[in-house]
C-alpha cells in the first residue's frame, strides 16, 4: 500500500509568495477589527444585512424607477443585470473554485458580528460583487445616479471584512469580479454612450437662453404636467399651454402664430401633430416626451426637460427627414413609422380597450383579437406584382438593433424608408413573430426588407385602415410613401451627456 504522492510542479517560492499574502491579507482583516470606526456601529451591521439576497439593490432599483426619469430607468435595469450576472458567476464557479475557510472571530467585537453568520466559502465575497456590479451598471447609463450609488456600495464591501465575515482580499476580487459584470452586461447591451449618436446635419437655430420665444402645447392626456413643470423651471420665460387631446391642434396652430420655436409635450401621436404645423409655418421644433414610448424623442436622443432646456439654451439642432404618405385625399407625414395590414387594427382595438382596462393589457386583448380572428391577408401590387400582404411597414429612416437592444435609428436624415413586408399565408401570427426574431434587413419566405427613398402600393381597397405614428385613418385607393430629407429642424444637445 503506497500513500498518495504530490506530483504537481510548482514554481519555486510558490509557497512562500502564498503564505506572505495570506499573512499580509490576515494582519489587515485584523487592523480592521481591532480599530475603532466612530458612527460605524450600527450602521454598517446593518447595511451588512440588508444587502442579503440583493435586497437592498432592488429596492434601490426600485427607487430610481420610480422617478420616471428615462436614464434613471435604464441605470437602474443596467444596474439589476449586471448584479444578476455577478451572482451567478460567483454562485457557480467563484465559491466552488477556492474553499476558503470564513476568518476567525476572535478579535472581532460581539456588536459587530452578525447574528447569522454564513456558511458558505469565504472567497470570493458575493456581497462585495454584487455591490460593485449594481453600482458600476448604474454608473455606466448614469454618472450622477451612479455617483449616488458607488458610496453605499463601497459601504457594503466594507462591511464584509468590518462585520468579520470576509478577508479583504475575498471583497477586493469580489469587486473586481462585480465590475467585471458590469462590463461584460455593457458588450451585450450597450450604454447610451455607445450608441451613434442620431443628430445630423447641425444647423443654426434660435437660442433661447430664458425660454423667451418658445411656445409649448401640452397635451394633458399624456400626465405631462411635471415635465412642462421642470421645462419651465429651467426656462422660466417659456410660454406653456397645457390643453385636452381634442384641442392640441388648435392650440398648434394659435401657438405657431406668435412663436419663435415651437414647442411640444406628449406622446408620438401628438409629436406628429406638432411637426406638421412647424413644417407649415416654417418653425423650429422643440420635442419634450411625455407618453407612452416616445420613439422619436428618444432615437433623437432627449429624454427630459434638461435635455431640451441645455439644447434650447445653446441653440443646438439637428435636420431631420420626414415620411410622406399619400392615398386619394388622405396623406398625412409621419415621424416614426407607417403600416398597413394588421398593425392598424392592432391600434383600433387597443384604443378601445385601453380606456377600460389601461394600455398593456388593452394591447394584449388587441394582439389577441386580431390575430386569432378569422381573416385573409391584405391584397396589393408592390412593383407591378400583385402580393397578398399580412404587414407593409415602412420606418421613418433605418431601424437597428445593437446586441440585444430594441430595434433603435441612429440616423434620423439618412434620406430612405425602412420597408418590410410580411407575405400572405397561413398562419399570421407565426409569420409576424418570425419577421420580428430575424432583425430588421433580412430576408425569408415569410416576410422581406428594403430600404428605398419612395415606394407605390396600387390595387388597395378603399377604407382599408392605415396607422401612423400611432393614429389610425383609412386608405382611398393607391398609396404612395416617400420621403421628405431633411425637412424639419429640431432641438437636441449635440453632447449627450
């Protein structure tokens, strides 16, 4: 019987350099014990705590959603991903790698210790990585947010080795691993920051320090009264006028009367209202989101009233394209998107629903009324060639995506239509499905996608229901979809951050 043999070769001093660090790593565990941490006490035990389980960093999460600010949203989502990656990475492979024993408590303090000590490996530390990757996905969406963050998160990691539950070399890898994270959740999807920026071609625009000149409409049923309010702290000499959705284009058109920019508050719907005075009336035009989803404010990259108040006030703005689209005596531009086919009867029934039960479950009941009802496919003539049709989209420039990001415009005057098709046949709802997972510019038999400066569908029947910029009207005969380069001035900073 022969006892087991150690063959592994190891560089010489292996042992030595091991043993320095683990002493050099044991001496600073126990100068953070033995000191004395004035106001430490309770707080840090405490803080310890509530960071069990992530706890403390969804609630924080929650908080910064709460404030309706976009960046805050995304920061804190950035700031939930990167935590979740950071746990599952230490969970799988960093506890199970190295079994190292929790330090002793014999020079820590009875008050400090906590009640429920862990019983897992000491290294790497899981709070100290969660802390760090929260905090670092915070701060790469948002340096302010995450300045806020990063203290409470450097309290935690502090904690660990102060409570005596971690060696501080298990806190600084567990960090580094945290923001490791943070980093890795960025090259999937990516921070604003990465993003091409939307705004060109620069051109001259009023500036308007005090807001004096701007005019802005506010449709009240977009709930844009803190946003006009926040607008209107920033420019305090700014005209506001907040009215009901059957009076915003009027009040458009008293505005654009008197104003020198005009202004606008409210969903896409009333975005696009806005933009066809301004491109009658010859105005430059100021865009404050207030609604659901905001696409074109937010592909133009303003997100709040200090977006808009920074460009107003420097006087930066940006050419942007518009769509036209055409059919007997309707036409009408659009900012976003336009569609046939399914998509327009998606929009009427949510509407209906939405004011009984709320937008995202009325959207759910429309998708599945329309697409479970028993109907043919849309029939049209696309380049002399009859095509029974599901879905025409066509976007208001070229919609991308970006890792795992929603489809986004990076350029907002690059002079063409983003046109996809779903074919006819069976099936629809299986055919629109795989038209979205395949990305905006490929191709298959269930649907198609070009990109082109005009576009003519003939052989539409009359009253066939079209949607743009989500409002709904009706076709009368053949359409004829172009664009406009170039046609509307709009404010945005021309530094994002």
């Amino acid at each position: 019987m022969t006892a087991d043999v150690d063959l592994t070769v190891r560089p010489p001093g292996h042992h030595i350099l091991r043993d320095r660090f683990l002493a050099a790593d044991s001496r600073l565990f126990n100068a953070v014990a033995t000191r004395h941490w004035p106001g430490a006490h309770p707080m840090l035990p405490r803080l310890s705590r509530a960071a069990n389980h992530g706890v403390l960093w969804f609630a924080t999460a929650a908080a910064l959603a709460a404030t309706r600010s976009p960046r805050a949203r995304r920061a804190a989502a950035r700031g939930v991903a990167s935590l979740a990656l950071a746990s599952a990475t230490i969970n799988t492979l960093g506890k199970r790698s190295v079994r190292r024993p929790r330090p002793a408590l014999d020079n820590v303090p009875l008050m400090r210790q906590l009640k429920r000590q862990p019983i897992t490996t000491s290294f790497p530390s899981g709070h100290s990585a969660s802390a760090a990757a929260f905090a670092t996905g915070v701060a790469l969406e948002s340096r302010g947010w995450g300045a806020a963050v990063a203290p409470v998160a450097a309290a935690v990691a502090l904690s660990r080795v102060y409570t005596g539950v971690h060696f501080p070399s298990d806190v600084l890898v567990g960090a580094a691993l945290g923001v490791g994270a943070a980093y890795a959740v960025r090259g999937l999807v990516p921070t604003r920051d990465q993003l091409p920026a939307p705004g060109r071609p620069h051109v001259d625009a009023p500036a308007l320090p005090d807001g004096d000149g701007l005019v802005v409409v506010a449709n009240r049923a977009a709930a844009t009264a803190d946003r006009v309010h926040a607008l209107r702290d920033a420019l305090p000499a700014a005209e506001t006028v907040e009215c009901e959705p059957e009076d915003v284009k009027a009040e458009l058109e008293k505005a654009a009367a008197h104003a020198r920019v005009l202004g606008v508050c409210g969903g896409d719907g009333t975005v696009n209202a806005a933009a066809e005075v301004a491109l009658r009336h010859g105005l430059p035009l100021a865009v404050l989101p207030g609604g659901k989803l905001n696409h074109f404010a937010y592909d133009l990259g303003v997100e709040d009233a200090r977006d808009l108040s920074r460009a107003l006030s420097r006087g930066e703005a940006v050419r942007v394209d518009l769509g036209h689209f055409a059919s007997g005596e309707t036409q009408g531009h659009f900012l976003n998107t336009f569609s046939l086919g399914v998509y327009p009867e998606l929009v009427g029934e949510r509407e209906r629903w939405e004011r009984l039960i709320g937008g995202w479950p009325a959207g759910v009941i429309a998708a599945l009324r329309v697409l479970r009802s028993d109907r043919r496919p849309l029939q049209a003539t696309l380049r002399g060639r009859p095509h029974p049709l599901w879905l025409l989209f066509a976007g208001n420039g070229t919609y991308h995506r970006m890792g795992l990001t929603p489809a986004r415009r990076y350029d907002l005057a690059d002079g063409l239509l983003d046109v996809r098709i779903v074919h006819g046949g069976r099936r629809p709802a299986l055919r629109l499905l795989a038209a979205a997972i395949a990305g905006p510019l490929t191709r298959s038999p269930a649907h198609a996608a070009v990109r082109v400066r005009q576009l003519r569908v003939e052989g539409i029947a009359p009253g066939t229901p079209l949607a743009y910029d989500g409002e709904v009207a009706v076709a009368e005969g053949d359409l004829t979809l172009r664009k406009l380069p170039e046609a509307l001035t709009v404010y945005r900073p021309l530094r994002l951050h």
